[in-house]
C-alpha cells in the first residue's frame, strides 16, 4: 500500500474518530438530562403521593365526621363511622366500617333501628358537601328511612328538616312514613284510580 493511501486511510479514521468522540459527549449529555429528568418525575410522584395522601385524610375525617354526627344524633349509643383507604388492583379503594368500643364491623351487618339508612343518608350529605363547584342543591330519596325503627322517625325527620334548612338543600322524598310528612315543608299526595295518578296538595 502507498503512503498516500495509507494517509488518507489514517486521515479518514482520525475523522472517524473525531466524530465517535462528539457522539459519546451528546450521548452523556443526554444521558445526564435523562437521569435530572428521572430524579425529576420521582419527587414529582413523591409530592403527588403525598398529596393524595392528604387528600384521603381530609376526605376520610370530613365523611366520617357528618355520618357519625349523623348517628349520634339519633342513637343513644351509636357507632361510629370509619373509612379506610386501600389499594387494590392498582386502584385506590375506600372500605367503610362501624366501630364501637375499638371493635369494627361490616355496615351491612350492624341491625337495629336503620342504622344502616342514617349512615347511608348522612354519607349521600357528604359528599354533596365535598362537591366543588356544588352542581345542584337538590337531592331525591325514595324511602330513605324505611328501617328506621319508629321510636326514632322524629329525630330522624327533624335532623333532615334541620340540615335542609342549615345546608340549603332541598330534599324531594317519595315516602309512605307519615311522621316524615308532618316535618316537610310540602306534601304531596299520590292516589292513582282506574290507573291514573291523582297528585294533591295536603
């Protein structure tokens, strides 16, 4: 081989060489950004999971505040309400339990005196309070109350009539209760003859 071939032969593997050394700086530059940009998202991911953290916590005191004030004041001795936030499925879930004396149970288990339709009311309050903007202030209930036992229908009737008037919500409810009526502000009654319906004001 020449000399001048091999010259130019080295001529073009300096050149070679040149531009492998650029390659490997822009790839270390870019490694570099990657890396910032990792340690980047995982504080992002950090604070975003703290905030959901947070967030469970003002949920969880602000619904078991209303459905176990709820209950209190109703019940003699009531439980009181507990929420707990659990991943499941790669997804946050909420189990709700009763709680008396440090022991928990199901809600679908608790018996006696429609529990379980005080709770499930006071937690349908909360969150229509948790609503931001609030997109109506208007809730139906077809026969919320039907296992509250009768000694407490009262109490229960003028703890609704109470946060309507506290909340400015109005409550429109197809009930069969008649203590329930007494405390409405407006009564309809629905007969139906011959198939069709009769509405009146009582």
């Amino acid at each position: 081989m020449e000399t001048k071939e091999i010259r130019r032969k080295l001529e073009r593997l300096k050149g070679r060489k040149l531009q492998i050394k650029e390659e490997i700086k822009r790839f270390k530059k870019t490694n570099r950004k990657i890396r910032a940009s990792l340690v980047d998202h995982v504080e992002a991911k950090d604070i975003l999971t703290q905030a959901g953290l947070e967030a469970q916590k003002q949920i969880q005191f602000h619904i078991s505040d209303i459905t176990s004030l709820a209950l209190e004041s109703i019940f003699p001795e009531p439980y009181k309400v507990e929420l707990e936030f659990i991943q499941r499925r790669n997804k946050t879930e909420c189990d709700i339990w009763f709680s008396r004396d440090g022991v928990r149970i199901d809600p679908t288990s608790a018996s006696g005196g429609g529990v379980v339709d005080i709770a499930a009311f006071a937690l349908r309050i909360a969150s229509w309070s948790l609503q931001t903007p609030k997109l109506r202030s208007t809730i139906i209930m077809d026969e919320p109350m039907r296992f509250v036992s009768k000694g407490y229908r009262e109490d229960t009737s003028k703890m609704i009539q109470e946060i309507s008037r506290q909340l400015g919500i109005q409550f429109i409810i197809v009930t069969h209760d008649p203590i329930l009526s007494v405390y409405a502000d407006k009564v309809f009654e629905v007969s139906i003859k011959k198939g069709v319906s009769n509405v009146k004001v009582a």
